[in-house]
C-alpha cells in the first residue's frame, strides 16, 4: 500500500484559543484564512495536548492568526481524523496525527472510515513520540528482561500490558514478544493512558505501554519505573533507561512513533506549502524544543513528502508482524 504523500496527523487536546496571524505566510501563498482550527483526536491532557499547546503557542509568537486548538476524542484518534478529511479543504482546518493512524491502522481495522493515501495531505512531522514499557515502582523487576525472567519463573503470576490503543505499536510489539520469547503477555485495553498507568503503578495490570510523555508524571511522583524505551537510542530526559532493544527485545524498534500535520487532501499546494513552512519554522525555536523534550518528546521536524515516505516505510514494517499475529480491529 502506498501510503502517503498525503498524509497528516495530528494531537492537540481543549479547545485552547490563540491568537496568531500570518502575514508573512500570506505574502507568499495569499489565501490562508485568519482563524484556523487544530484538531486533537484525544482529550485535553498527555503528550498530544501539550505538543498542540506548545506549537499553538509557537506560531503566535512567530506571528500567525488565531488557532483553536479543538479535542475531537473517539475511537482511538479515528473521529478527529474523519471530521477534519471531510472539512474545508482550504487549510483553516488540520489534525495533529499519531503516526499509528498512518502506519498500523490501515492493516489492522476492517474498516478505519478513512484512506490515508487518497484522504489525506501530509503537512510536515513535528516530534517523535518515544514510547515505553512500565510497571508499578514496588515491582520486583526493573527492566523488560528482568520482567520476562521474572514471569518465567512465577508462572502463577499475572503478566498483562496495559494499552490504551488495541491494534497500536505497544499491542502489536507484545504480540510480538510473546511469539519470539515463549511468552502469554496479555493485552489489557483501557481508555486512555492516565486510567491505565493508575493500574498499573496499583499492580492491577503487571505492565503498560504508551508515549514517555505521558507516563512522566507518574513517574516524577515515584509512582512507576521505567523498563525499557522504544526506538534505537536513550532519551535525553532519561539517560539511565536502557532502551528495550538493547535489553533483546527488537519489537519495539519501530514502536517510536511520531506526530505530523495533515490537511484535507484537496487543500491546494501554496496553502499546503505555506502551513509546512510556518510549522517548520515554529519548529526551530529553543524554548519549544526545550519544552519538549523536558516532557520526553524529541524534535523531528521535516517536510510534508519525507513523513509520507517515513510513513510508507513504517507501513511496510509493520505488515509482516500484523499478518503473521492475525490482527484484526473491528
């Protein structure tokens, strides 16, 4: 499947409203509208509504129109996506996307009630979205392999992975574990990330995956530890956890995922061009970049075509693991 050149995602919680205007992007395609609207697929709180907050922010200070920033929550992030494909096609309506929108849903929903290649517009990625296993801070483990020993060795015990999105990368890289390490980790699907990180720092679940920058309250609180992070490299805002692949556990290499910009697919190219440039340009800003990456989010800022190409790679990647796991969402 080929996915993307159009392609777009987005995070962005409450209704928050922020002046901006664009007069040096109007100069140059003429035709964006004063107000604009970023569409958050979850509610107000987690990683999504502070990257929507902080580039709101961002592009008022470089001098933009008016964002309302609007949460959309449903359906793992679908109901925003849909309300915003279907919108004005005129750049006064984008979506904060979670890659997994781009990347995994395509292959694991029957019918997701979108196509991310004819549907959509890709504007520009904005943060990776590092992600991570957890577990409650009284556990007796404290890194994925000490987890999985552990639960070799009490077999009675209860091993689950709390997730707030069935079919996500953390759902499809436990499957994963479980094939290749002779494991029964099962799947617990929960709301949202805060009901299922509060399970498992209590020990209802054994453990639980979502994005780092939603689980570092909790863990500023003593509440839970980290086991492992995804992708090939330490966090800066966490150099002492080891990353998950160097503990033997490749599944979550591409578990990292990432937040992108995108519009209705027949929004016309200077608009397209004039909003990748004002969020690339909002993207370069040291005060954001620290922000961020405080919260455990890291900058990746790149044009509309290279997160169509990183999401058809990513697409790719994830296809044999979904086939061969049988997945399938309703």
């Amino acid at each position: 499947m080929r996915l993307i050149s159009r392609l777009f995602m987005g995070v962005l919680p409450a209704m928050a409203c922020v002046a901006m205007t664009f007069p040096a992007y109007a100069q140059k395609a003429g035709a964006l509208p004063q107000s604009m609207t970023l569409v958050v697929g979850y509610a107000p709180g987690g990683a999504a509504d502070t990257v929507a907050r902080a580039y709101a922010e961002q592009l008022r200070k470089d001098g933009a129109g008016i964002v309302i920033v609007e949460n959309r929550p449903g359906a793992s992030g679908r109901i925003g996506l849909n309300y915003v494909k279907d919108s004005k096609a005129d750049g006064s309506t984008m979506y904060l996307v979670p890659s997994p929108l781009l990347t995994i849903f395509p292959l694991t929903y029957k019918a997701p009630g979108y196509n991310a290649e004819t549907d959509l517009r890709a504007v520009a990625t904005l943060v990776d979205i590092p992600t991570a296993i957890v577990t409650g801070a009284s556990q007796p483990f404290d890194g994925m392999k000490d987890y999985v020993e552990w639960a070799k060795k009490n077999p009675a015990a209860v091993t689950s992975l709390g997730v707030a999105t069935l079919g996500s990368s953390g759902h499809l890289g436990i499957l994963a574990v479980n094939e290749n390490h002779n494991m029964k980790i099962e799947p617990v699907a929960y709301r949202g990330a805060s009901p299922m990180l509060i399970d498992v720092s209590s020990g209802v679940v054994s453990i639980g995956w979502d994005a780092v920058a939603s689980m570092m309250p909790l863990y500023q609180a003593k509440k839970i530890k980290f086991l492992g992070v995804s992708g090939t490299s330490r966090l800066d805002a966490l150099p002492e956890v080891r990353t998950l692949a160097e503990q033997g556990f490749p599944e979550f290499k591409a578990a990292t995922s990432f937040y992108g910009i995108v519009v209705p697919a027949k929004t016309p190219e200077n608009t397209i061009k004039v909003l990748e440039d004002a969020f690339l340009k909002a993207s370069e800003a040291p005060a954001l970049r620290e922000q961020l990456a405080a919260k455990g989010l890291v900058m990746a800022p790149a044009k509309g075509q290279d997160m169509a190409k990183r999401a058809r790679d990513e697409l790719a990647s994830w296809r044999p693991v979904v086939e061969r796991t049988g997945i399938v969402m309703d």
